[in-house]
C-alpha cells in the first residue's frame, strides 16, 4: 500500500502476521493515512477543507511551540488567560 506521498510502507513478518498487522497499523496510523482514507470517504466542500486546514496548522504550530518550550505544561504562559 502506498501512503500520501506515494513511498510504499512495508512492514516485515517474522513470528506471527498478527504482530506485523499491529506494526503495519501503527505505521499507517503515524504516517496519516487512515486518516486521509476516511477523509477521502466523501466529498469535502472546499469552505470545509479550507478550515479543516487552518485547524491542523494551528494544531502543529501549537505542538512545534510546545517542543521548543520544553514541556509546555500549565503555568508556563502557553495557554489562555485561566486555561490549563
């Protein structure tokens, strides 16, 4: 199966094929493809895509920051006023 980006994702089975379906679901489940699978499953009106795009930038600038922080935990200033 190919992900997004077209690079094929193999996993490989040594003791059972239930361990390597676990390692091939993890491995799609990080590289988003399920995601895109069930957000391809309909048609996504281009008002809906658009902010379904700004949302996921919000939330990786958000992760990006937190990483650059250190823990980003409360009481640090990343939140809202009264926000934890």
């Amino acid at each position: 199966m190919e992900n997004a980006f077209g690079k094929p994702v193999e996993v490989e089975v040594r003791d059972s094929l239930e361990k390597a379906m676990k390692i091939l679901k993890q491995k799609m489940s990080k590289e988003g493809i399920l995601q895109e699978l069930k957000r391809r499953r309909f048609y996504e009106k281009p008002s809906v895509k658009k902010k379904r795009k700004t949302r996921e930038a919000r939330k990786r600038l958000r992760r990006e920051m937190k990483r650059k922080s250190g823990m980003g935990g409360p009481g640090q200033g990343t939140g809202g006023p009264g926000r934890m």
